[in-house]
C-alpha cells in the first residue's frame, strides 16, 4: 500500500472515530434530566436550625459546578465546560424545587457571577460562602463576600487545617473575628477532626463547622508512614477517616455540615451504595446537623435522587 494511500486511510479512520465521539457526545446531552420548569415542586426537605436560619438537611454544594472534582485535571475541565450559567442556573432551580433551600460555594468572580444570575431569576436559597486557602494573604476578601449577603462565611478547610499544623491559630481566630464584625454567621471548615476538637474545647467564636469527612490535608509524610513508606498519587481516601471525624461530630455543641459524603464520587457504583453512604451519615452526625453534597446533572437527575433520599431518611 502507498504511503498516499495509508494516509487516507488513516485520516478516514480519524474521522470516523471522530463521528462516533460526537454522536456520544450528543446522546449524552440528551441524557440530561428533567428541567427546573417540567419538574413537579417538592415539600421543603427537613431542616436545621444555622442561627435565625432553617436550612434543609441536604445542602447543593458547588464542587462539580466549578471543577473540583478531586479526582484529576481533565475531570475537572470536562465539569467546567459542561455547567454554563444556564445550566446552573437550572440547576439550582432545580435543587430548589426538589426541597433544597440552600446553597455553599467557594468564593470566585465565577460563583458570584451565578449567584447573581440566580437572584435575578427569582431564586430564594440561602447562600453558604466559602473563602479560598489563601485568605490569610487575602483577608479583604471577607468584607467583599458579605457584601452578596450569604448567611455565613467560613475559611477554607485546607487554610485551616495548615494555620493549625504551623501552630498560627492566631491568624485564623483574627480571620473568624473579621467574619463575625461583617454580621453574617462565623463557620469553621476542617479536613482534620482536631481542629474541629480544638474549636470546641477553646470555645472559638464559630456558629457553624463545616467537617470533611475524609482528612485530605493530611502531610505526605505522615500517609507514608500510614503507607508503609509508600507515597500515594492524588488524594487518599481512608476508610478510618470518617469515624474519627464523625466523634468529633458528635461532641460538638453546635451545627455541622459534614461533607465528602460520597467521597467525592468514590461511592456512587450503584443506588444502593448512594444511600447508604446518607444512611451512614445521617447516622452519625447529631439531629441538628446537616449534610453538602456536590451534584452533578449530565447523566442523571442526582439534585432529585439525593433528595429523595435525604427526605426518607431524615424525616
């Protein structure tokens, strides 16, 4: 065969492959659930009292939205380019007609834009600000995040995890003390159940904790020594992280918001395995706490799905 030849061949053969991606890919798009408009609206899910506000039990987190997706780089670009404003904004919605009444994010010109574009559609959830790790280079940010109204502010949980293990406390309680001078309700996000230990025994002025199930902060050091010396790629989920987290949950006198329920989609195999990945939380954590959840529509309707299970199990 010529090299003409090959080569025409080859580029048939690109082309095919090519066509079939994009018939995947628009079978895919076509997979995508029932709209906000078409869907029947749910009863408020269960609730919890966060200072003078009720939140439902189930919080819309904005991981998948934004490209968090703790699992690798062409994930989380693939979840970007996929939740355009219209499609969060019909996802949020959506989250708020299946009984969803609120709504945490990290804080980005991106999330404040939707959050925006939400509120101008008419949309009524409760807002959950998160700050970003480098807030403590940064702390003129919180005035500009209470500015949009949310219902509370807490520092990142990796900023506080490394104020912690670097013995700088004292920055993080200034960060909590310009919080609270904003007005809105003071949260304390952790990956590290010592933090959330310390919190409590300090009696820190935090309204709220915010408690990753799994201690992803957790050195590179200390996983080899767990690991036998062995230094894992990417973030280690360990099955004996979340019953340490979830003691810490139990002795805490205020709310909490666990989440990484669902280990950031390690644990969605099956339906079974979904709800009893809830079942284990609501659990473990006390009546007054609740639970966020990052959800991801393009394949199925997980905002209706979660909640359905949430309105079982918590009623």
């Amino acid at each position: 065969m010529s090299s003409r030849s090959r080569t025409s061949r080859t580029r048939r053969h690109f082309l095919q492959q090519a066509a079939t991606v994009a018939t995947g890919a628009t079978v895919i798009g076509k997979l995508n659930p029932v709209s906000a408009a078409e869907a029947k609206p749910q009863p408020l899910l269960p609730t919890v009292k966060l200072g003078p506000h009720q939140v439902t039990r189930l919080i819309i987190g904005g991981n998948p939205i934004y490209g968090h997706s703790h699992f690798n780089r062409i994930l989380s670009q693939y979840m970007v380019a996929w939740h355009t404003p219209e499609r969060v904004l019909e996802l949020l919605k959506h989250a708020e007609a299946n009984g969803i009444n609120t709504w945490q994010n990290s804080y980005a010109e991106r999330t404040l834009s939707d959050l925006d574009a939400y509120r101008a559609a008419g949309g009524k959830m409760h807002w959950l600000s998160l700050g970003k790790p480098d807030w403590d280079q940064k702390p003129h940010l919180i005035e500009e995040a209470a500015r949009r109204k949310p219902i509370g502010i807490a520092p990142h949980g990796a900023l506080g995890d490394r104020l912690h293990r670097e013995r700088q406390t004292d920055v993080l309680l200034t960060l909590l003390k310009r919080i609270r001078d904003t007005g809105v309700l003071v949260g304390l996000s952790a990956h590290n159940p010592v933090l959330i230990e310390l919190a409590e025994e300090k009696n820190w002025p935090v309204d709220y904790y915010m408690c990753c199930l799994y201690y992803l902060t957790r050195p590179r050091d200390e996983l080899r020594k767990l690991l036998s010396g062995e230094a894992p790629l990417g973030e280690i989920y360990l099955e004996s992280d979340p019953p340490r987290m979830y003691k810490a949950i139990k002795a805490t006198r205020k709310p909490c918001l666990a989440y990484k329920v669902l280990a950031a989609g390690r644990k969605v195999e099956n339906p079974g395995q979904i709800k009893d990945a809830f079942k284990t939380a609501f659990q473990n954590i006390k009546p007054t706490d609740a639970v966020i959840v990052g959800m991801f529509q393009q394949l199925s309707d997980q905002v209706a799905h979660n909640a359905a299970i949430v309105r079982e199990i918590a009623s």
